[in-house]
C-alpha cells in the first residue's frame, strides 16, 4: 500500500516475505546516536510508567480477589 511505503521506509517486520527470503536489514546511520540516546531516555520512562501501572492493576486486583473469597 502506498500509505506504508511513505511511513515506513524499512520492511514491516512481520510482513509476508516469499519462503526462503530474508527481510532486508533496517537502515542505520551513524549520526543517529543523539536521537538513539533520547529514544532510549523515552523507552525507559515509558517502561517505568507501564511497570507502576502495572503493580497498581495487580494491587487492584488482589484486593478484589480478598474481598471477593
């Protein structure tokens, strides 16, 4: 589809390849360090957020469960 090729100029990595055919490796350039760094920066901050919504689902949870028994 014309709409994915302008977004994602690498191969989906899930897309359909004809058996026995590799995906094509994803660019890389060396001047992304900077932009790799706050990436980074923002994966971590978003995994902390998940990891606290996370325990406080489980806390929710286990105090329906002893409420519930």
């Amino acid at each position: 589809m014309l709409a994915d090729d302008l977004r994602r100029p690498y191969q989906h990595p899930y897309a359909v390849t004809a058996r026995g055919e590799r995906p094509a490796p994803t660019p890389t350039s060396s001047d992304d360090h900077p932009r790799t760094a706050a990436s980074a920066e923002r994966t971590v901050h978003r995994l902390h957020h998940i990891r606290q919504v996370s325990d406080q689902a489980i806390s929710v949870i286990d105090q329906v469960l002893e409420q519930a028994s």
